[in-house]
C-alpha cells in the first residue's frame, strides 16, 4: 500500500475554518508533528510519497479531500472551499501513476473528508462541503452504490464516522444520523472529535488527544498507535486527512 502525503504549507495559518475559533499555528511543530504521522505510515509497511507543499494553499497537506481512491479508479474532486480547488492538479499528477482518473465538474462539489468507503459501497456527507451533484457524479464514475449521509455541525462525514476494524466503526451520533450504517458494530467516541481514525494493515492510527477513546478501542481488542496532531487540529484537520491511502 502507498500513502500519498503533501507537506505542510508555510501558509497553513491561512486555513479555512469553520467550527474553530483561529488559534496561532506553529509551522515548525506542525511539520514535526506530520513527520511522525508519516514515519508511522512507514513503520507499518507503506511507501510513503511526499507532494511537496504549495504557498499559495495553506490547506494542501489536508490531501485527502483531493481525491477519492478506490480499486480500479481515482476520482479527482472539485472541492467545496474555492480556496482549495487548486489543491488538485499537483495530486492529480501523482496519481495518474496509480489509476486511471476521473474528475467530478462544476456545479458538483465535494471533499474527500464527506466520502467513507466501506467495502463495495461509498458513504458520501451531504455537508456545507459536498452536495447533490457531486453525488450523482461519484455514482457515474465509480459504478458503485453511493449512499447519502446528512452531515450536521462536523466538517465533514469523516469527522463523524471512520473504520476501526473489519467490522466496527468509530463515531459520534451527535453529528450523523446512523441508520445507513446498519449491520456494524458502532463504538461511540468518547471525546466529541475523537471518531476520525485511520485503519491501516490491522493498527488504527489514532490522535493522543483522546485518550478515553483510545482506552476504549484497546479495550475492544483494537491495536491503537497514537500521534500527537495538536497543531493541524487548529485548521480542523484529524489523522485521516493527512493521506491519501493507494
Ligand atoms: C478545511 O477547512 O478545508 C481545512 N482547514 C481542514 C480540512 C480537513 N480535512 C479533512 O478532515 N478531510
């Protein structure tokens, strides 16, 4: 498996925010921080490649909302922030080494963040980011069954609900309704933005900032790596968001 990343932006104070307060971003400490949540990347047997970072977007190294990767095709997003929509030639460009691509179009917009991709179905938010459109779009492209989630008060669909195991999920029910995800075991975050967690070869990659949750995860049997994500939690990003999984 291969984890596209970007660095991070010397821009990143920048950012679009839209539940946070802005609070000062350390630059140094964030790039130290993604450093180690790419060494971990490494660490359980992923080639990491590495984007460089482009000023002129302070959230480029949030480069899961670029694209949405599946088996047999990449689909390039047209993200909900204008500010972000140029985030996606330089991963395109990447990822045409990986997949064949296709490309979601004007009126459509969707972030990577509001997709969950559970097997053969695809979870999609409908959140201030993601809409209509864009749906029907992914449906055409992937052939696969794509299925509305409504998104109120998160981000996006990920901030509320991610994979933790073959068959368990983590989320917070204040932002989601759970019916479409019936048939899985749900595990309730703890901590009101501790549901963003990434599933790699069987270790859940995990923001130390919740450790409730963490004990919780463990407790159900779930091996958990913690990374200390403080600083690009002021620009609302979690630990999915820092790759694109290939
Ligand atoms: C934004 O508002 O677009 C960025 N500041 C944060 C994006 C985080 N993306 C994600 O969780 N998928």
């Amino acid at each position: 498996m291969i984890a596209i990343t970007r660095d991070v932006s010397p821009s990143v104070n920048q950012c679009e925010l839209t539940h946070l307060q802005p609070e000062a971003i350390d630059v140094e400490r964030a790039i130290a921080q993604h450093e180690e949540y790419r060494a971990l990347l490494a660490s359980l047997g992923l080639e990491v490649v590495r984007i460089p970072a482009d000023p002129a977007f302070p959230d480029c190294v949030f480069i899961e909302d670029t694209a949405i990767v599946l088996d047999d095709v990449a689909v390039i997003t047209r993200p909900g922030a204008p500010s972000r929509r140029g985030e996606t030639r330089a991963v395109a460009d990447v990822l045409a080494r990986y997949r064949r691509l296709m490309h979601i179009e004007e009126p459509a917009t969707i972030d990577g963040g509001d997709v969950l991709v559970l097997d053969d179905r695809i979870f999609v938010g409908r959140s201030q980011r993601t809409n209509e459109a864009a749906l029907a779009q992914l449906r055409f492209h992937t052939r696969r069954d794509v299925i509305p989630v409504d998104v109120h008060g998160a981000l996006h669909l990920k901030s509320a609900i991610t994979r933790v195991s073959r068959n368990a999920l983590l989320v917070n029910r204040d932002w989601i309704d759970v019916a479409p995800f019936r048939g899985w075991t749900l595990i309730d975050a703890e901590e009101p933005f501790g549901a963003n967690a990434v599933l790699v070869n069987d270790v859940v990659i995990y923001p130390s900032a919740f450790p409730r949750t963490r004990t919780k995860l463990e407790r159900d049997g779930i091996d958990v790596r913690t990374v200390d994500a403080s600083e690009l939690a002021k620009a609302e990003g979690g630990v999915t968001c820092c790759a694109l999984l290939v």
